[in-house]
C-alpha cells in the first residue's frame, strides 16, 4: 500500500523520489530530484522505518553526501551516534543533512513556552557528530542572535513553538549557500524550511587561515579552547615568554582549524 502511494507521488513530481516510511501516520522521509537535475547517485543507504535516507549524489562533477532525517520523539542519543558510523562509509567531502531532529540546540533562541528541555542528549550527541565532520547549523550561522524564529508549532494553549527541523552543511560549503528561509507549511505544524546551494564546490588552492569569529558562540569550542589554554600555560613554564605565547598561539590556531 504504502510503495504504490510513494509510486504515485514520484509520478506526480516528475523526477526521481527516494523514500522510507514506517506507516500512514509517521516516520516519512524522502528526497525528490528536481526532473531537470542531471545527476548520478553513487552509493546509497536507506533505513527500512523512516529514519533516515543516506546517499552519495553526483552533481557536476562534484560528490555531496545527503543525509534526511526523522528523529525519534524520546530522547534517543545512540540514534545521533550512529551518525558517524554511517556517515564515514561515504564520501562525506560535502555534507548535507536536513529534517526534523526533534530537539533544540539552544532552549534561549530556538524554544518558547513548554518545558525548558527538548532530548538534551541526543541534542549532545548530534552537536558532537557536527564536530567531527565540521557542520554547521546554517540557518544559526547566518542569524547568531535571532529569538522566535520557529518551524514547528503546537496546537496546545498556550502555544509551544521550537526550531526543530534545520540543515546541517559541511563549513565549507557555508559560502556556497546563497539562500536559506523558511515557509508555511500547507496542513502541518512545521514549516518549509528551505536551503539554496550552488552546485560548484570551490576549490580554491592553500591560502592564508583566518578564524572564524562565530566559533566563539560554540560552547564545545570555547570549552576545549580554554582547557588547551590552561594545559599548555602549564606544560610551557620553562619556556620564554614570547616562545610561550607563539607555542599557545599554535596549539590554539591548531585545534581551531
């Protein structure tokens, strides 16, 4: 029943449709392909509930990882930890990942009303899978300060409304994002949430670093910054002064790139 309804929604869109779902009534994901997209996609995994859709696509002689998600409701963070797992058996140089995570990254900014907590461990899980691939929260990179921008609302009095659907991107293709917004969404409580990207990846050759002053909002980094401070103020006693601070000024540009 349900791959004759999915049958007939890829022929209603006109190009290729990827897809999963558990049942009628939850745990849909899908990626559709534009019909005029010329493409090829090279490797693929999809979860047979509704997870998630994991694929290597082909555009222009360039290779982006696609991940769509569908978090659980509880707070399930060995769901976010197999992340890495399977995202490190592909190519994951342009990595792409949106949905609906069911969770917050910051209660401050991205939450109104309800409880102060939306499945904090597997928000911490998942924070560290952007680490390890250096993703971004695009939509936050671009808007650091905005409060009560929300894709998801409640039907309940008073109104509960959350960021909970966002992409994830590598960093590097943060300069190749010319358009991210969202929408209302027809008959559901989240919105559209919508991402542009160019196809062409730059590859610029080696140049000079510069820090990216919005890692300083990330408290992971600031956390692992200032403990590098202290360890290596220890660790360096014996040293010069200016040959200390250009030995810190290392370790620190290090562990930021």
């Amino acid at each position: 029943m349900y791959h004759r309804e999915a049958r007939y929604w890829q022929n209603e869109w006109g190009g290729k449709a990827v897809y999963s779902h558990l049942n009628t009534a939850s745990r849909d994901v899908c990626i559709l392909f534009k019909p005029t997209l010329s493409f090829d996609i090279i490797k693929m995994d999809v979860h047979d509930a509704g997870r998630y859709i994991i694929l290597d696509l082909k555009v222009h002689d360039c290779i982006f990882t696609l991940l769509c998600v569908y978090g659980p409701n509880v707070d399930d963070p060995m769901f976010y930890q197999s992340f890495v797992p399977l995202l490190s058996n592909f190519q994951c140089d342009n990595i792409i990942i949106g949905g609906d995570f069911k969770f917050v990254f910051n209660l401050d900014l991205d939450k109104q009303n309800g409880n102060r907590r939306t499945n904090v461990h597997a928000r911490d899980e998942c924070m560290k899978v952007m680490n390890y691939f250096y993703l971004v929260d695009i939509w936050r990179e671009r808007n650091p300060r905005l409060k009560y921008f929300f894709f998801w609302r409640s039907n309940v009095t008073p109104g509960i409304n959350c960021r909970l659907d966002f992409f994830l991107i590598s960093r590097k293709l943060a300069v190749n994002v010319h358009s991210d917004k969202f929408f209302s969404g027809l008959c559901s409580d989240h919105s559209i949430v919508f991402l542009s990207c160019n196809s062409f990846v730059d590859r610029r050759g080696p140049g000079f670093w510069k820090f990216n002053n919005s890692l300083l909002d990330d408290h992971i980094y600031v956390e692992q910054i200032t403990e590098i401070i202290s360890r290596e103020i220890s660790a360096t006693l014996h040293l010069d002064p200016s040959l200390r601070w250009d030995f810190i000024k290392l370790k620190n540009r290090s562990e930021s790139i």
